[in-house]
C-alpha cells in the first residue's frame, strides 16, 4: 500500500461517515473530503484537506514490512470562519476513531466503505493518529479559516 493509497481511503471512508453524509439540513454534507493540498486563492469552503508531510510508507527493503520512515501526514480543515472549522475537525476525528474501534471482522474488504465497520483496517490502515489542531492563517486577508493538524499513519503491515 502506498501512502496515497491509504490517503484515498480515508477521504472514501469520510465521505461516507455520518454526519457528512447523513446530515440532510446542516453543514456538514457540503464538506469537500480532498487527497491532496487545496491550491489557489478560490480554495471551496468547508474542504478538509490530506497530504503527504514526510515518510512515503515503503518498506525498508525487499521482503521486509518495516518502514524507512514513518508516513506523516497533514490535515487541513478550512471553513468560513474558526467554529466550523472546529466543528468539521471533531466530527472528522471522530468518524475515524469510530471506523478504527471497529472490533468485528470482514471477510472481504468491501468496494464501497462501511463507516463503522473496521474499513481502513481490513484496507491496510491499521491507524491514523493526529495531534492536536493549530490555527494557521491562509492568507493575510484572513478570508479562510484554517486548521492544521498533523497526523501519523501505521499500516497493517507495521506490527
């Protein structure tokens, strides 16, 4: 598994995890769910972002499962204003908390993702860990409100 890879499934798997799917009324269905770093002055809002920050996740040699470095990886939560975007940033958390506590078994990953139901993991993600939030502006004008929290990927294959 590449560290794109694992990227693509979590956006998948947040896509598809109350409340941005589920929410018919609020914020959180327009939440835009992007592998990559959101570029240019008309970035869409709400968007979290993903993206590689160090480590790719190869193996450290043929044969071998051990990471050369560990995959770390940035999350970036933009919003009209601080409040949503800390808002978009618990619920994010929290469906991949709630897809990672998942204790039951699959026998076969499914094509499409089951929020809930151990999907990165049965994928290839063991875990994804991120460190608490810090404000970040994105421009001088301050017309986005931002968050960055960096995160850690284990694959399956660490252990």
């Amino acid at each position: 598994m590449t560290l794109s890879d694992a990227l693509e499934l979590i956006v998948r798997t947040l896509r598809a995890a109350p409340p941005f799917a589920t929410d018919p009324d609020g914020l959180y269905p327009t939440v835009k769910f992007i592998p990559y770093f959101p570029a240019g002055e008309g970035v869409e809002q709400p968007t979290v972002a993903f993206s590689s920050s160090g480590g790719d996740g190869s193996a450290a040699e043929l044969g071998s499962h051990e990471r050369l470095n560990e995959a770390r990886i940035q999350m970036d939560v933009l919003a009209s204003d601080i409040l949503a975007a800390h808002r978009i940033l618990e619920h994010t958390w929290a469906a991949l908390r709630w897809d990672q506590e998942y204790q039951g078994g699959i026998a076969v990953p499914p094509a499409d993702p089951v929020p809930g139901e151990g999907y990165l993991r049965e994928n290839g993600v063991q875990r994804v860990y991120f460190d608490p939030p810090a404000r970040v502006p994105w421009d001088e004008a301050g017309r986005v409100a931002r968050l960055v929290s960096m995160g850690d990927l284990r694959f399956a294959d660490d252990d």
